[in-house]
C-alpha cells in the first residue's frame, strides 16, 4: 500500500487548526500567523500503511498547527521519536559543530539536557 496522499484543507480547516493553541505552535509554543502555519499530523500520515485509519489521521483530533522549523524537523517522527531527537540535540550539535564545541568550551553556550515537554502538552496539563 502506498502512502496516501496528503489531503487538501480548506482555509476554514486551516484556521481551526490553528485556532486549537491558540495561534501557537503546538509544539515550541511560538506564536503564528495563518501564512506560517504548517498543519502537523501528530500521528504520521503514513501510518495509514500499518492499520490506523485515515479517517482519524485526517482529521482535527490529529491535526496539529506547527511552525516551519517543528514541522520541517518533525518530519514523520512520532511525538516520542521527535522528543528525543531534540532531546539528544547536544550530543548531535557536540558531534557535528566545531563552533558549538568553541563555545561550550570557553562557556559561551551551556547546554541544559532536560526533558522535553511540548506546548500542547503544557497546554494539556493547565486545562486539567
Ligand atoms: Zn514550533
């Protein structure tokens, strides 16, 4: 089975969307405009290949605004595979950047490993 293709929304879809946090990413929590939404699905899209039903994969409950850079990073990870891979951004940047280890080094940038908690999450647990 093939992925499926993305569906189109409509604008009033689209401003639901990002509507749903409140003009936020829904993950960094930075605010946006209707022209920077990038519409998310938390649940990959291709998912669809391993059962889920696309039914629920398109629709508002999976749907989640986002910026370029989440949405560009986010990829098709999962929430927890996206998670990590943030979390583990030091490691990476240690490894991959000179100019990154330059500045840990003389103390210009402090890296602070801590747990990653989404804004939808945060947005999550005050409604509760
Ligand atoms: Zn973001």
């Amino acid at each position: 089975m093939s992925v499926p293709k993305r569906k189109q929304l409509s604008k009033a879809i689209r401003l639901e969307v990002l509507n749903k946090y409140d003009n936020h990413c829904a993950y960094c929590g930075c605010e946006l405009t209707y022209e920077q939404l990038n519409v998310d699905h938390k649940i990959p899209l291709y998912y669809a290949e391993f059962g889920y039903d696309i039914n629920y994969l398109e629709s508002m409950d999976n749907y989640m605004p986002s910026c370029r850079s989440c949405n560009k990073y986010k990829t098709t990870y999962t929430i927890e595979t996206f998670r990590k891979m943030i979390e583990k951004q030091p490691d990476i940047l240690n490894r991959d950047s000179s100019t990154y280890r330059l500045a840990t080094k003389f103390g210009v940038v402090t890296p602070t490993p801590h747990k990653v908690k989404f804004y939808f999450e945060k947005v999550e647990e005050n409604l509760k």
